[in-house]
C-alpha cells in the first residue's frame, strides 16, 4: 500500500451507530457519592460501616436541574466505587443500601438517580468500580461471577444505560494477589443487555480516557486512533505501513492519531476520548473546598467539546444528599456562559462558497452583507463518514487570525470580536478528499 492510499484508508475509519449518537452529546455529568462523602476520603478502604451512609435530604431532582443549566445532558452516577460499597440494594453483597440508615434500609440511590433523570429528560449511566476492597471473593476467580452479577443488576433494573463508565483501578485482594478482570466478559454482558449503551475504559471500547483528571485536552485530538492503545474496540484497518512498533503507547501520549505515528500500527480504531474532570479539587465532596472558577470550566469545554473531544464534568453531593449551592450557582453561571457564546448564530446574511484547489485542499470564502465582528466559528466534519482534515488555517483581509489541525466530531476556535467582511478558512490538508464541513458563526 503506497502512502496516499494509507492516509485514504485511515480516512474511512467510521465510528459505530451507538458511538455517532454518543458524539451528538458530548457534555455529560458524573456523580460522585459513596461512605467517602461521610468519611472525607477521596479511595475508600472498604471497611467502612454503612451506617454512615445516610443521605438524609436526598434530592436526585435537585442534582438533575442543576446538570440540565450547565447545559449537561446526561449523569453518570457512581454506583459501586472502590470502597465496594454498592448505593443499590445488591443481593450480593451486605456491603450496600440494605445495611444503611437511609429508608429504613430499603433505599435505592441507584433507582433515584435514574427516575430523576428520565422525569429530568436526560440520561443516565453509572459507573460500577472493578476494584472492590470490601469483596471477599476480590483477587480470586469467583471476583468476576461476583462482578458480573452486579452488573448485571444494574443492566437490567433501571431502565435504558446511555453509558457504562469503568476504570482499570485495581489492587489486591485479601489473598494478596491482584485481581485479573473479565473485561471481555463485562463488555459482552454490556452489549447483551444494553446494546445502546457507550462503554467508557482507558483501552475503549466506544470511548477512552484522555490520559488525566485535570480537564487538560490535546491541541491535536484525534478520534481514529491505533489499535494497539484501543485494543477493545473494532479494528477496522490492517496494517502496519511502516515495520516497527508502538509497544509502550499510553493515553499520555500528544499525537496519538498523527501520520507519523499511525503509519507503525497494526490496525486503526475509531475511539473518541474523554476530558474527565471535577467541578472542585477532589472527586468526593469536601466541604473546605471551593468549585473551580467560570473561567477554568470555560477553557476546558473550549478545548474538550470545543476540541472534538467528550467532556465528564464531576458534582459530588454533600453528606446531605443535595448539591452545595456553590456549585449549583456555577453550573448555572456556566450554563448562562455557554448560552451567551453559543446559543445562537450570527444572524448577519452571509454566503459560504467553496473552492477545491486539490483533492485534498480547498478553501471556504465567508462573505457577510456588512462588516460583521465574529466571536467563534465552529466546524463540524460528517464524522459518521470518518475524521479527514489534518490542518487548517482562518484568514481576514489576508491576514491570519488562527489555525489548528484536527476539526473532526467539533472544532471551535475563538475569534475574539473580529471584524470582517470575508473569512477565507483553508483546509490545508486532509487524509482524504475535502469533506463538507458544517460551519456556524457566532
């Protein structure tokens, strides 16, 4: 295979039909809430005492208005974290809502959590910690029946999944030796039970992890990536181009989908990443801590969602069950921050013409009716037909006002009130021909 048809092949990588719905809501919510809350921890040993689990003014409705004016439009709650307690009435388990004060024993966060959500009109997803420190069975065989049947519980009684968040935390057991999981076996159940549903692991399948917590994104984010990092997800190519080999590859690195780099792998896989971070220092809540500022949240939306990238934005709740007002009032301001940027698109007439200057290079001219100030302008490649453009570049009056590389899923890029009467945008480079882009001004 000579070099063009390599690039035209890595251009055809396509995301699934449950990963192309998941790409059309890239903002979502997780909820961290466990006997951490209660204990000021942020790993839990496992031995806490579920009596002090006790969310005495629950309020999962409360949770879900305060995600939908972030502009959020899922909650991924932390069903079983790795303190192995489980906020559901497991028949597996002691170590649960069964032995909490909350209802007389008979509560169900989990169950909460999902009807408020489904009342709330958006989704729901839970993540289920593959690290238990309460489990017996936990560094044995027996550990992954055990899993799998809590999964299982999950996947069949609370209604529609959009996604199955899980990491690959482990430790050792009480045998002293490290757990080996079944993910093969987690994912089949997964796909058996609720086929719609995104599964979120640092190795894919459908999503993967950006490679921190601190809602630091790549400036170059590649959704088609090498097979050897999302080793769960579909491979779609054969390769390599080039002999050699990518052993050591980790989510860390910055040019996970480059030419130089995808030209030594077996095999492409198309795997999104996700920007995981919470609202305030820690995951769990922590009542000395404050939310992070608009402006951080501001920044790493732009370079997450902005960036062809998902986005998992953490809200513990207070020991209470509730939401601290504090970060109620900053999801607001930040959904009210969104609005203000892009909830609504110039309404100055313009014409978008295109002209192709190669098979893989074309220039978009923006003209407007009058000289118009231009804050952001947001491409959109078809991504269900593959990820293409390489580089690109956004002029004014011949001068350059920005440029980036990937555009893929979502690229917005700033344009700080310019003036203008024309936007030239160059695509200076694609892996295949041009794709039509979507292009929205505001």
């Amino acid at each position: 295979m000579d070099y063009s048809s390599f690039l035209k092949t890595a251009a055809r990588v396509k995301p699934s039909a449950r990963q192309a719905e998941f790409l059309k809501n890239p903002f979502y919510a997780f909820v961290h809430f466990s006997p951490n809350t209660y204990t000021g921890r942020e790993w839990g040993l496992g031995n806490e005492d579920p009596a002090i689990f006790n969310p005495t003014e629950l309020d999962c409705d409360q949770w879900v208005e305060a995600i939908k004016s972030a502009g959020m439009t899922g909650m991924i709650l932390t069903a079983k974290h790795h303190d192995g307690f489980c906020l559901w009435q497991s028949r597996y388990t002691e170590h649960c809502m069964k032995n909490s004060p909350y209802k007389n024993g008979r509560g169900d966060v989990v169950r909460e959590a999902a009807e408020a959500c489904r009342r709330g009109g958006i989704r729901f997803g839970f993540y289920l910690s593959p690290w238990d420190r309460n489990s017996r069975y936990y560094g044995a065989d027996a550990y992954n029946d055990y899993y799998k049947n809590q999964l299982t519980e999950l996947l069949t009684g609370y209604g529609d999944i959009f996604c199955v968040w899980f990491d690959n935390a482990c430790g050792e057991g009480p045998n002293g030796k490290k757990q080996v999981y079944d993910f093969d076996g987690y994912i089949e159940l997964i796909r058996k039970y609720q086929p719609n549903a995104c599964i979120f692991n640092d190795y894919g399948p459908d999503t993967r992890w950006i490679g921190n917590e601190s809602g630091t994104a790549r400036y170059e984010e590649w959704m088609v990536v090498p097979h050897e990092l999302c080793f769960r997800a579909e491979k779609q190519t054969e390769g390599p181009l080039t002999e050699g080999s990518l052993n050591g590859i980790y989510n860390t690195w910055g040019d996970l989908g480059s030419q130089e780099l995808i030209r030594y792998s077996r095999g492409l896989a198309f795997c999104p990443s996700e920007v995981d971070m919470s609202i305030r220092p820690g995951w769990f809540y922590h009542p000395e801590e404050e939310p992070h500022s608009l402006e951080r949240l501001m920044r790493t939306y732009m370079t997450s969602v902005g960036g062809s990238a998902l986005f998992n934005l953490n809200i513990p709740p207070m020991p209470s069950g509730r939401f601290d007002p504090r970060d109620v009032q900053r999801l607001k301001e930040f959904g009210d921050a969104l609005k203000e940027a892009f909830g609504q698109e110039l309404s100055v007439p313009h014409t978008v013409a295109r002209e192709d200057v190669s098979e893989t290079q074309c220039v978009f001219r923006i003209d407007f009716a009058e000289e118009t100030a231009v804050n952001y302008i947001a491409l959109c490649e078809d991504i269900s037909q593959g990820q293409r453009v390489e580089r690109f570049v956004i002029e004014s009056d011949g001068s350059r006002l920005t440029d980036g590389t990937t555009v893929g899923n979502l690229r917005i890029c700033p344009l700080k009130g310019a003036k203008t009467r024309q936007l030239k945008l160059w695509i200076v480079a694609a892996r295949d021909h041009v794709p039509s882009l979507d292009i929205r001004l505001y």
